[in-house]
C-alpha cells in the first residue's frame, strides 16, 4: 500500500510546494490589475490608486461582473456553472490570480513597475 | 474474471460488459462529487478526483487502452454536463494520469506502492490541467502551481488508500 519510495515521492513533491510558495509570496501589498479576455489585455486597474467601490461589467455570454475597490479586485459575478471564479474571491497581492474558463477571462495582479505614468496610463 | 462462466459468455463479451461497468463506476462517481458542496479552504475548483479511483484501477487491472477509453467517455460526459471547457480540462487531467499511472504500474521492480501512485496520477492529472487553464487563458494561473500540487498529494493520497480497500473487493468481483 505505502511504500518508503512513496513516502520520499510525497515529501519531494511538499518540499517544492513549500518552495514555490515561497517565491510567489510578494512582499508588495498591493498592485496592478490586468483583466484579460481571450488572451488579450483589456483593463489595467492600479489597485493603490483606487478610492472607490465600483463593478466592471464585461458582459459577454456569461455577463462577468468585476467588484473593483481600493486595493483589491474579485469575480463578483459570472453565469458560469462552476462558479470558481467567483469562489477565488478577493485579489490583493502581486501573482495573485483568478479565472474564469468558460468565459476565458482573467483578472491577475502584478506588480507596480512604476514604468507607466499612472496618468496617461 | 477467469473462472468458467455460467451464462457461456466469450472472454470478449465478458471483458465488453466489465470496461461497461468500470465507466459507468467512473461515470457516477464523477457525478456524486460534482453534487457535493464546495471543499472549504481548498484552492478553488480543486476536487477530490474520485473517478481516478477507476481508471487507476483499469490502468493496472485491464489494461491501457480500456483505461484510456474511460477517460475518454469521461471527458465525453464532463462535456455534456458542464460545457466544452470542462470538457478539455477532464480529457487533459483524466488521459495524462492515466497514462503515467499505466507506465508507472509498467515498472518491472513497482517502484510505487497504491498511495505513491494515486499521488503520481493526481499531480499528473493537475498538471495537465494547469497547462490546460494557462494555454486557454493566461500563464499567471501557474500561480496555482503550489497549490495545486498540495491538493494532489492529499487527494492522491485519499486515492491510493481507497483504492487499496477497494482492490480486493474488485478483483473478488466477476461477470459470469
């Protein structure tokens, strides 16, 4: 049933888990939020500039609704059957990510380059 | 499954009605988790794999292409239910594991007990899926990397231990 290679098989694996997670966990608090759809950009929010609660509808077949607010982003909407995108919940840190796959779009946050005039975007 | 049978059915006929059962098994136990509520603090759309179970044991017991089928008419019946992308996501997860369940289990010396395999087969099946999800939308999803491969050893382990209670029971079990 359990073998001891198993055993050094499973403890590999959580070691890199453990790693990896390490080296996603940004130290910035907050960000930038790029929402795409089919692959391509088509919203750039600066998190730390938000002052507002405000809801981003994108429409399409499954009529997304993002619930934009000061320093975090989440899925407040989507007709999809599996509702994963929605369950993600709130987005705050750089790396962090949330999709929806039946609509193909993704809301991640990275992290602020400062390269960009904030504002002429 | 090699004992003379009552009802003279063929090896062939036998084996037919056996690969039925085992999709139907795979079918419904896909059907049950899809019932269940929600996993609370787990990474979200992580489940628990549970018709794994089935092609892990058809990957060992019958053999690769009936277990292949079954992933297959798995991903048929995901597509149904629940749109094409899911489709694509349970084709991806279900023939990968299978496969290196099937190659892992090829392995003259077993180098994997039932546990060890059931985690090799759920974080195949995550990974497929993951380069899936990051092909059909961004790359930033590799962010559920870590994740993804804590929720596969703990349901690879849940596999493997059922597996191992159910191996007996199965093996007991005959069409004559």
């Amino acid at each position: 049933m359990i073998k001891k290679q198993d055993v050094f098989f499973i403890l590999f694996f959580l070691l890199l888990a453990v790693v990896l997670l390490f080296c996603f966990n940004s130290t910035k608090s907050t960000g930038v939020a790029v929402v795409e759809r089919n692959g391509t950009e088509c919203y750039r929010f600066d998190l730390g500039k938000q002052k507002t609660t405000q809801i981003i509808d994108l429409g399409g077949e499954y009529h997304v609704k993002l619930l934009l607010e000061p320093g975090a982003i989440s899925f407040r909407h989507s007709d999809c059957r599996d509702q994963i995108c929605v369950r993600t919940g709130k987005l705050t840190k750089p790396g962090q990510v949330a999709v929806c796959l039946p609509a193909k779009i993704s809301v991640r946050i990275i992290e602020d380059k400062k390269t960009f005039d904030g504002f002429t975007g | 499954m090699n004992q003379p049978s009552k009802l003279n059915l063929s090896p062939r006929t036998r084996s037919v009605a056996f690969n039925g059962l085992l999709t139907a098994l795979a079918l419904v136990l896909s059907a049950i988790e899809l019932a269940l509520p929600p996993l609370p603090l787990l990474p979200p759309g992580a489940k628990l794999g549970l018709s794994n179970l089935v092609t892990m044991y058809a990957a060992g017991a019958v053999g690769l292409a009936p277990a292949l089928c079954i992933a297959v008419i798995k991903g048929l019946f995901a597509g149904i239910t629940r749109g094409f992308t899911a489709m694509l996501m349970s084709l991806s997860g279900g023939l990968l594991s299978t496969l290196v369940m099937w190659l892992l289990l090829r392995i003259k010396s077993r180098p994997f007990g039932l546990v060890g395999l059931g985690v090799a087969g759920a974080l195949s099946h995550n990974a497929a899926q993951l380069l899936v999800a990051s092909l059909l939308t961004t790359p930033a999803v590799l962010y559920y990397l870590p994740w993804l491969i804590l929720f596969g050893i703990l349901s690879g382990i849940v596999t493997g231990l059922v597996l191992s209670v159910m191996m007996p029971l199965l093996d007991k079990f005959t069409i004559d």
